[in-house]
C-alpha cells in the first residue's frame, strides 16, 4: 500500500484503486476527546458522502467504514486537484468549473448539507466531472448562518490561493450557486454581513 498523502488529520493510501483514509492520533489532545472526534468524523464523512452523492454531487463511493481502526475505503478518483489546475485553463473554462462548482454547492445546500472544507484542494476534476471529497469537518445544518460559512470558506481559499482570479471565479460560482439553489439571496447576503463582522473584529482587535 502507497501513502499518496498527509493531511492535518489524516493518512491517505492508495491501493489498486481504493483510497484508504486513516484518521490518525493526536498527541496533543486529551485521549478520550481524540477517540471521540477521530470516530465521529469517520463516521460523519462516511454518512455525508453518500448523502451528497444522493444530492447529485459526484463523490468517491464508499466501500468501507471501520470505526475501530478509524478508516474509511472508498474509491480513488483518478483526477487532478482543482487548485493544481486553475492556471492551465483558459478564462472560458475556469469560468465553467467555476460555475459548476457553484452548481454542486448549490444541490449540497438545498439538502441542508454543509461541507464544512471547500477549498479547491477538495475538489477534483475527472473527465469534466468535478468530485468532491473530504467531508470530515461537514454537517447537516438547515442555517443560513452554517451555508454562508460555506461560502466563505470557499472565497477565502480563492483569495489565498488563486488571488489573481479570486474575482472571476467567485463571480462564476455565485452565479452557477444562484441557479441550482433557491434560497441563494439570503445565504449570499449573510455571507457580506459575516465578512463585516470579521472587518469589524479585525479592525478593533
Ligand atoms: N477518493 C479520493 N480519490 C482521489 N484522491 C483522494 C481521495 N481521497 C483523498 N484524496 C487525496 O488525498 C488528499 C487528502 O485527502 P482529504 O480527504 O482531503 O484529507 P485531509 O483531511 O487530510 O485534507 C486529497 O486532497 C486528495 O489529493
Ligand atoms: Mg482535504
């Protein structure tokens, strides 16, 4: 079995074509509290995978879960990371991952379904089909509160990582957002009020 990657949290091997991905310790936290998160995210990434895939998000299909080892088998997506490829695409097809992207983010909130870790690291691309993986940190959340933390997480990975199209792209995946999702205004517009509070936090703290 090959490690193909470390995370924060977890291992991740490859094997044929299934991706093991196991949860590893923490030292730094308390035993119990580790056991504890290290199972309920297994077990929640598990569960949220399917459920997207149901919400018509493409997802790796899950073969195992084993909440004793803390790993979870599902499928490899033989694809490149969306953060790996923005810069070869033309401003044509960015704007239509983009779009899309904001599309499936649009499916996943209208069955209340947070992915809690939208970034483009999360996201791959295969034969024009962008999969979403990594839903360790989600949650099912009927808040608008939770959907626009979405949001923002997503913009704030744009502006770090692909700051010379931030703008393009977040334009791109609001409007693919608006499109697949009917309660989009009120989401959007909570979003510009967390980012004020953030202004206002950062400009007085
Ligand atoms: N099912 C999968 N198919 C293809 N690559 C994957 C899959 N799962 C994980 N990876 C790769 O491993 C990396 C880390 O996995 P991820 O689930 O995002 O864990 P982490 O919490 O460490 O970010 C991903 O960014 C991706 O490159
Ligand atoms: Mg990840």
């Amino acid at each position: 079995m090959e490690r193909i990657g470390k995370g924060a949290e977890a291992d991740i091997y490859l094997e044929d074509s299934t991706i093991l991905k196991e949860r590893i310790k923490k030292p730094y936290r308390i035993k119990e509290l580790d056991l504890n998160l290290r199972k309920t995210r297994t077990k929640r990434e598990a569960r949220l995978i399917s459920l997207a895939r149901r919400a018509g998000v493409p997802t790796p299909f899950i073969r195992d879960v084993d909440n004793q080892k803390m790993t979870l088998e599902m499928s490899y997506i033989e694809g490149e990371q969306i953060k790996k490829i923005i810069e070869k695409f033309s401003e044509e097809k960015r704007y239509k991952i983009f779009k899309d992207i904001g599309i499936l983010v649009g499916k996943l909130h209208s069955k209340d379904i947070i992915h809690g870790d939208l970034t483009t690291s999360n996201m791959i691309l295969k034969n024009d089909k962008i999969y979403f993986i990594d839903f360790g940190l989600g949650e099912i959340n009927n808040n608008i509160e939770a959907k626009g933390v979405d949001l923002l997480v997503f913009k704030k990975t744009l502006h770090a990582t692909h700051h010379k199209y931030e703008k393009e792209c977040f334009k791109a995946f609001l409007d693919g957002y608006t499109s697949e999702y009917k309660d989009h205004s009120e989401v959007i517009n909570r979003l510009h009020i967390i980012e004020r509070r953030g202004r206002y936090f950062t400009e007085r703290f």
